[in-house]
C-alpha cells in the first residue's frame, strides 16, 4: 500500500467538514508563495482553476482534493504533508479566513521504502488528467 502524500489533522478534518457544511464541495491548492506564503487554500470546489502545471497530492476528508504547482511538488516529492489548523487570521483567500483560523502545513520526510513504492508507482495525475480525480474530471 502507497503512503499518502496528504493528510489532514483531526482538527483540519472538523474545519473542512465545517465548511463543506456551510459552502458544498471543496478543494485545496498548495500555495507557492503569495497570499499566506505557502498555505494550503481552501476553496469551494470549481473557483480555483487547475491545469497540466497542478499536480494531485491527493484527496482529505474522503472526497476534498489537494492541489499543489508542478515546481512545489518537485522541491516537496519527497515529503508526506498534513494539512493542520491553528488559531489566527490568514491574510489569504482561504475559506477558513473569516473564521478565525487558519489551515497550515505540517510535513515529515518519506522514508527510503516509501520514496521507493512512490516512484516506482509513477508520477501522481496533473490537472490536465480527465482522469485525475476519478470521475473523468480533470478539472478541480
């Protein structure tokens, strides 16, 4: 069995179903550097177009996908993430924003056997992918 490549806290989890709750179906892309830095953002699913230069992390919370740029991914391949949520107000378009929190990343190095069963597993779906999220939608 391959080891996830994203994660969410229990506490993230109860955020994200929250907010499903209050927006519908939601989606995560892994910011590179604006807004909050490299915070992962939460949207309502659709609102944040992805492409061939996305890359799919996977999926939280059963169905919410997470989303990363193609350079991110190859700086962070390596590296399982988990996203987290503390106290605090974002300065980014996150979801979470208003609310008084704040989704961050929190993150531990693969190890050798699970570098090993990631690769030879192949390259995870890009946004381009109709197949990337199952359901022949390549489109977050």
């Amino acid at each position: 069995m391959l080891p996830a490549r994203i994660l969410a806290s229990p506490a993230a989890a109860e955020w994200i179903e929250r907010l499903r709750g209050v927006h519908g179906d939601l989606m995560f892309h892994q910011s590179g550097g604006c807004c909050d830095g490299s915070a992962p953002m939460c949207f309502v699913a659709g609102e944040f177009r992805v492409g061939g230069q996305d890359v799919l992390l996977g999926k939280v919370t059963g169905d919410t996908p997470v989303w990363i740029g193609a350079a991110q991914f190859e700086y962070w391949r390596h590296t399982q993430v988990t996203i987290d949520v503390v106290p605090g107000r974002g300065s980014g378009m996150s979801l979470e924003a208003p609310e008084g929190v704040r989704f961050i990343v929190r993150s531990r190095i693969f190890t050798d056997a699970e570098n090993a069963s990631l690769e030879a597993a192949g390259e995870p779906p890009r946004g381009d992918d109709p197949n990337a999220l199952g359901e022949g939608a390549g489109k977050a």
